[in-house]
C-alpha cells in the first residue's frame, strides 16, 4: 500500500533487483517519474524564490502584517 502511494500502481511491475548483484536500478525509477508534477514544482519554487529575491514577498508580508484582525 505505501508503495501504490508513492510509486503509483505500475510499481509491482517494475522487476526486482537481480538476487545475484543485489543492485537497485535507480534510472529505472527516475525514468518512471512524473515529470510534469516534478517541473510543476519545480517552477513554483523558482517563482516564489524569484520573487523573494526581488523583495515582493517582504513587502507583501509588511503590508499584510498592518491589517490585522481586531479582537
């Protein structure tokens, strides 16, 4: 089960390690990754460091800081 979550369900028919190396073949995995979930994310975290880096996210945090909830 924990695998179907993190593997996906094609993750059973991926062949075992050979016994006799006991190797796990790591390309054979990225080679089965979603990459368009993966440069989804990837561009997200590149947008929000570029805009940290540009400073919009410090004055957005300072303008938002000013408006706070009454009680």
């Amino acid at each position: 089960m924990e695998v179907e979550l993190f593997a996906g369900t094609e993750a059973h028919d991926s062949p075992t390690p050979d016994p006799e190396s006991g190797r796990f073949d790591v390309f054979e995995k990225v080679g089965r990754l979603e990459w368009d979930t993966l440069l989804f994310f990837y561009g997200a975290m590149m947008g929000i460091g570029g805009l940290g880096f540009i400073g919009y996210l410090d004055t957005a945090s300072q303008l938002l800081g000013k408006y706070q909830p009454r009680r």
